[in-house]
C-alpha cells in the first residue's frame, strides 16, 4: 500500500469508530484525535483496525506517529517497507 | 416493560427472541426493545416456558406493562418484574401511552389469579394482544373457549381460527435522529433533576500520583499484542472495585428512605455517544476479575453502548458511578450521582505536574480523583477512605 491508499485506509477506519466524520472532514496535517473527538478507547481500536488492516505492529510508543493523516501514513508506509 | 434507569417511561419492542412454547431460563435474551439510550436486549429474571407474547413487535409500552405470560412450575407469572395478577392482564387493555405522564406505581405484585377467587364475570377472559388479533381477523373472540390459564382466550386460540395465517410484521419505524437527541437529553435532564432535587451530595478530591500505575501498563503493553493492550481505565476500574469491598457504604442504594447495600460491585462507566448524550452501563463484579478481562469487557462495552446491543442488567445494575473525562482535556470532574446509587468518582486527566517526595522535587504524571458522596448514606469521612485507599491501591499496580 502506497501513502495515498494508506491514508484512505486510515479514514475508512475513522469512519467505523465515528460514523459522522466524513472523507474530507479532517485535514491531513489535523491532529486525528481532536479532529474526530476519538477518547482513548476510540483511539486503540483504531491502532488495532490498522493494525489488522496492515500487519504493522504498532508499539505503544510510536502511537505519537498517528497523530495526523500524513504523520500516520507516512510512518505505516515506512513499516511496511522496512 | 421493565424501567432500564430512573429516566425511562417507555420502550418500543424491536424484536422477540422467543416464541410461544420456548423455554427460558434467568439471564436469557428475550426480546430487544428500543428506548431513548439505543436498543437494549431483554434479560428474564425467572423460568419457565413462554406462555404468550401481548406486546408484538413495534409497539410501544410504559414501564411496567407485562410484555409477555411466563407459564412457570404450576401459576402463571408475568415476564416483566412489575407481576400484575392474571385478573389484570386478562382484561385490562393496554394503556395508552402517554409521554407527560409516566405510568404511576407498578402493579402491586400479588399472588396469581389461581389463588384469589375469581369473581363471576360478564367479561370476557382475553389477553389484549388476542383481542386486538381478533379484531384484526374479524373474529368474535366470545365464541371461542380459552386455552391460557384460568381459561383465557390467547392469542394461540385466535390464530388457531385461521388455517394459514400470514403475520404481517410492520418494521418498526426507528426513531429520527432529532427526536433521539432530544429524547436522550430530555432523559438525562429528568434522572439529574430528580438528582440534584433528592441528594444533598458533598464532594471530595483528591491528586493521585499514576507514575506507578503508568510505568506498569506501559512495560505490560511491551509485551502484549496490540489487541490484548491495557488502558489506564481498566487499572482504575479494577482499584475503584477493591475499594469499594472495603468501603461499602457508597456501594449500593438509596431506596424509601434508607441505604441498600448492592449485591456485588457493578461499576457504571458513564459512556459519551457520538451523537451527543451518555450511558453508563455496568461491568458486572469488578472486584473479581483480573485486569485482562476487565480491559476486554471494557471495551466489548464501550463498543455495544456505541453501537446497540447492551443488556438490560448492564442498564440497571450498576452500584456506583465513574465519569472519566480526561480525554476531554478535563482536569477534575465533580459530577452528579446517578438515582438510586449514592456515590459516583470522577477521573480527569493524566498531567504531568511537580511533585514532592520526602523533600525531593520531581515531576510526576498526576491524576484528579474527585467523588460526589450522598449525605443521607455516608459522610465526608467514610468517602475520604475510598479516595485514599484507591490512591494506595493505585501505588501498587502489580497487585491489583
């Protein structure tokens, strides 16, 4: 997956914690979780959806990563080639 | 209809999960109803073989109608917990629902009809649902003879008349999402009303040092697959829970004037929805279950209060109250108890903060523990205990 489709991934998994944020709605340098009022249950299903949609294991200590759409993609796209 | 919280008067029936015929046990799902908080699942309290259904599916009815006839060991017991006599049930038609008054006391709960004598009547013995059957298929229900106890006509009798029925089942019609936000708000007024009306509440708080409890979830989670990570919530559910074994008096009810102590420590956690409002349904005996488990049934919650599919235990269990809302940015909550229960503990926000130790100057991460007591069920001293024994326990993280 290249950072364009990863970021697509990452909004289509917004979108099942919460159902009223739309594509469009967060900007790709917006912090994810004030942006989409994620809690941090929100937010660790969120880590747990990616990382089932990728593989990638996400270490507790790099969620600072996913702060924004392009911060997030740009790390998982890293993952995964490395 | 059973009252699924202080704040409801209504439910609509979504779907019945048994039939005629089934057998139930206690703890079984028996039919989904929706209220102002989403759609709950129907626990049953008692066995025994489901005799009729009288509320079908898409109507509404206010707490306390019977929804349904349990033919138990030899009586015939109501479903919901309000037991009106079979008298009753038989012959009276369903109220109508009226949203500005709630439906008075329930039914007192007496013995069932084959105990009282029963008057001789002109009316006719007829469960509702059968009558209005009746009505629908334009049978003169006076000309049949009843099958149900005490000889009632049920709906049984009714359907028996008609070689092939078709039952039309109407989908009920969900509930806009306008109406939903101002039911859920109209809801949560009324229960915090009755709240600050009834309780004279007194409130503490305290600042708890969470460098420890931190420090172990972040090792713990090194070691755990994504899916099995821990959040600090389920740490401080787990320590409310060993609290309260030791301070009961803040665990349970207030109820006519005096304090029940609850079966079991069920501890609400007040849930936001993302379509404005909040729950706080229950996770069942804290104090019993390792951190593990608490963490998965914290999250299989929060994600059933999101998404439909809480249990009606899970809806009036609950013995005290968390509100946490630190990851609003809050630093401390002093929040409102919850009718009946008599306490409810607040989290904010974890802070990094100075802090001092044995004249050493440090910076710790820190968070506000705030608790709203009852006056009427214990005093400023007893709660001051819970919050410093949750501080202590909280120290100590391996052990919880």
């Amino acid at each position: 997956m290249n950072e364009t489709e990863l970021k697509a991934l990452i909004i289509r998994q917004i979108g099942e914690i919460a159902p009223e944020i739309e594509p469009g709605m967060v900007g790709p340098d917006e912090d994810i979780r004030e942006a989409c009022d994620l809690d941090s249950m929100d937010f660790l299903n969120l880590v747990i959806a990616l990382h089932e949609a990728t593989g990638v294991d996400i270490p507790e200590e790099d969620y600072p990563h996913l702060r924004t759409l392009n911060e997030g993609s740009a790390y998982l796209a890293k993952a995964l080639t490395g | 209809m059973p009252s699924l919280g202080a704040d409801m008067a209504a439910g609509q029936i979504v779907e019945w999960l048994v039939e005629p015929g089934d057998h139930v046990k206690r703890g079984d799902i028996i039919a989904v109803v929706e209220t102002e908080k989403g759609a709950i699942e129907i626990e049953i309290f008692d066995e025994g073989k489901i005799q009729e259904v009288l509320v079908p599916v898409g109507e509404k009815a206010p707490v306390g109608m019977v929804l349904a006839l349990l033919d138990g060991t030899a009586d015939a017991d109501a479903v919901s917990p309000t037991i009106p006599t079979l008298e009753e049930s038989v012959t009276e038609e369903p109220r109508p629902l009226d949203a500005a008054s709630p439906p008075e006391t329930p039914f007192p709960a007496t013995d069932t009809a084959q105990t009282t004598s029963p008057e001789p009547s002109e009316r006719l013995r007829i469960t509702p649902t059968a009558r209005r059957r009746a009505a629908e298929l334009g049978i003169d229900p006076s000309t049949l003879s009843g099958s149900g106890a005490a000889g009632a006509i049920i709906l049984a009798d009714i359907e028996a008349m008609l070689p092939e029925v078709a039952t039309p089942t109407a989908p009920p019609t969900p509930e806009e999402p306008a109406d939903r936000k101002s039911a859920i708000r109209h809801a949560i007024g009324a229960a915090m009303s009755r709240s600050n009306r009834e309780i004279p509440h007194y409130y503490l708080g305290t600042t708890i040092d969470m460098e420890p409890t931190l420090n172990w979830i972040e090792a713990t989670n090194k070691e755990r697959p994504v899916t099995e990570r821990l959040l600090s919530s389920a740490l401080l559910l787990r320590a409310v829970g060993l609290a309260l074994r030791q301070v009961p008096d803040l665990n349970g009810f207030w109820e006519d004037g005096a304090f029940r102590p609850g079966e079991g420590i069920h501890v609400g956690w007040s849930i936001s929805l993302r379509g404005g409002g909040l729950i706080a349904p229950a996770i069942h005996d804290v104090d019993q279950k390792p951190i593990p488990q608490l963490m998965t049934e914290f999250r299989d919650l929060v994600k059933r209060t999101r998404q439909g599919g809480l249990r009606s235990s899970e809806m009036t269990d609950a013995t005290i109250t968390i509100t946490s809302l630190g990851d609003q940015g809050v630093q401390s909550v002093f929040g409102m108890i919850y009718p009946p229960q008599v306490g409810l503990i607040g989290f904010g926000k974890i802070y990094e903060r100075v802090w001092t130790n044995n004249g050493m100057i440090d910076a710790h991460r820190v968070i506000e523990a705030t608790l709203s007591g009852d006056h009427r069920a214990s005093d400023g001293h007893t709660g001051g205990q819970l919050l410093s024994l949750i501080d202590r326990l909280l120290q100590e993280p391996s052990k919880l």
